[in-house]
C-alpha cells in the first residue's frame, strides 16, 4: 500500500491505537477523519493535530453507520480508505447474570460495525483505484482471554469475516487488509486500564502505529503486530499460558 496522499477515514480515531495512526497518517501527507461518540475527544484530537477532520458517530447504531458514510463521500468523495478500528472491550462473569444489552453493543460495535460498513462502502470502493479497508482485529482473535469472553469473540468473528471479505471482493478490486494488535497501553477496556501514568504490559500507541505503518507498506494482507503474531503462530496452544 502506497501510505501516502490517501484520504482515509478512522473509526474511533480519537484515542488510542486509532489516534496514533492518524498521526503517522498525517505525516505522511494523507487526509484524514476520524469519528467517534465523544465530541470533547474529537475537540482534543483536533487541537493537538489541526489538520484532522472530525464526525461524531456511533457506530453501533445502524442510522449513524448510514449517515457517516453519506456525509463522507459528499464532503471527502475521494476516501479511498477506510479502517474499522472502534472497539469495546468488556470484562464479564458468566458465572453471574449478564448484562445482555451490554453484550449486544459489544458485538453491534466490533462486528456487526465492520459488516455493514464493508457493504455500504461497496458502491464507493468498487472499480477505484487503491481502495482498502482495513479491520482491527486483536492477536485475541486467536486465543481467548477468558476475562473479556464476548470481546474475544467479536475479534475471532471478524478475523474470518475478513478473510472472507477478502476473498469475495476480489473481482471489485477493494484490498482488505487485517490488523491485529498486542496489547497496547490505551484506556481500552476501562478499569484497571485508565490511569495512564502506569504500563499494562503493552507496547506504547507510538510504537504500534510506527510497526503498522512499515508493515502496511508491504504486500502482507494479514498483520499481526508484536506479540499478536506469536498468538496466531500457536493460537489455542497459548488458551492455557494466557488465563492461568
Ligand atoms: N489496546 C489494546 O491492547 C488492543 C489490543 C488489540 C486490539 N485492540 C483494538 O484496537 C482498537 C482501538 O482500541 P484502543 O486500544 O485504541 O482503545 P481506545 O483508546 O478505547 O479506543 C477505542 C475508540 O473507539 C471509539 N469507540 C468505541 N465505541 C464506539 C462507537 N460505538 N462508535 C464510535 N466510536 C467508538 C472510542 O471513542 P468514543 O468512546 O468517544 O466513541 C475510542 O476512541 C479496538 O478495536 C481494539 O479492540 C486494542
């Protein structure tokens, strides 16, 4: 992928993994967007990098999902890229009740989310030259941390959905492109994770971004980032090692 003079939109870009990818993005001279639900992050993104442009959208929601992507290629009809990197994460007891509309956001942000977008950019993308979308996966898409259960399933789901995406678009010419990242210090998953003074154990949002960058310049389809690779390399194998 050529990384540069691209107008690229990114989902939940305004923390995070997505954030520091819109940065390496800018640097490299590319128009970028970035949505997410909270307008005070995307007011912050803004200022810390004026060049980004900013919507508010929640991407669990069907309309909003619909109404992103009129407003997107009437304002920026030259988008030709297009990642899937919003996600939540929820810690769960399934040994206790369940909070099924919690569960249902969950899987409305991290799949479904990816599903829809993939068709209504369909019209867009096709026939255009240098069109990708790229889904954020996790290296949990490969071995679950029983911790987060639904989580971990939304990214197994979206792995092989992309590689079916992948396989179907083909005759359109739309390049799918997955990224699966390790752990990664952001406030994902909320409690335990917020105070970012401290590490969880994750590589930092700048050295993520700057591997994923390198990698996207090659021809792999399927980027697994630091340890996710290993991961995907032994997938179950791992189950026992990573919930002891
Ligand atoms: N950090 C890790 O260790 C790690 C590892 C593997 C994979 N990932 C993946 O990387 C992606 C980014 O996560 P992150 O670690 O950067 O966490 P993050 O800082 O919490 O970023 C998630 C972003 O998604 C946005 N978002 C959440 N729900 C949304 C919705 N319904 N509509 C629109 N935007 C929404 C959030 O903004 P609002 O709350 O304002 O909407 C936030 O900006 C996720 O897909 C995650 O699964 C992260």
């Amino acid at each position: 992928m050529n990384i540069q003079q691209n107008t690229i939109l990114i989902t939940g870009g305004a923390t995070g993994l997505g954030l520091a990818l819109a940065e390496q993005f800018l640097i490299n001279n590319n128009t970028v967007i970035i949505c997410g639900r909270r307008k005070d992050k995307l007011e912050e993104a803004k200022l810390q990098f004026p060049l980004l442009h900013t919507r508010v959208c929640d991407v669990s929601k069907k309309e909003e999902r619909i109404a992103l992507i009129d407003w997107l290629f009437k304002n920026f009809q030259q988008t030709n890229v297009f990642i899937n990197n919003a996600g939540i994460q929820n810690y769960m007891s399934l040994t206790k009740a369940i909070n099924l509309d919690e569960v249902t956001n969950e899987i409305e942000t991290n799949i479904t989310a990816p599903i829809h977008f993939a068709n209504l950019l369909l019209p867009h993308f096709s026939g255009k030259q240098n069109s990708y979308i790229i889904n954020i996966t996790s290296g949990l898409a490969f071995s679950p941390l029983a911790l987060v259960p639904v989580y971990c399933a939304t990214k197994a789901a979206l792995h092989s959905f992309t590689l079916s995406l992948r396989h179907q678009l083909k005759p359109t010419g739309i390049q799918v492109i997955e990224v699966a990242p390790p752990i990664v210090d952001t406030n994902l998953g909320g409690s335990g994770r917020n105070d970012n003074n401290i590490t969880h154990r994750g590589i930092t949002v700048n050295e993520f971004a700057l591997e994923t960058i390198i990698a996207l310049q090659t021809n792999e389809v399927e980027i697994a980032v630091g340890q996710a690779s290993n991961i995907r390399l032994k997938r179950e194998e791992m189950f026992p090692l990573m919930n002891r």
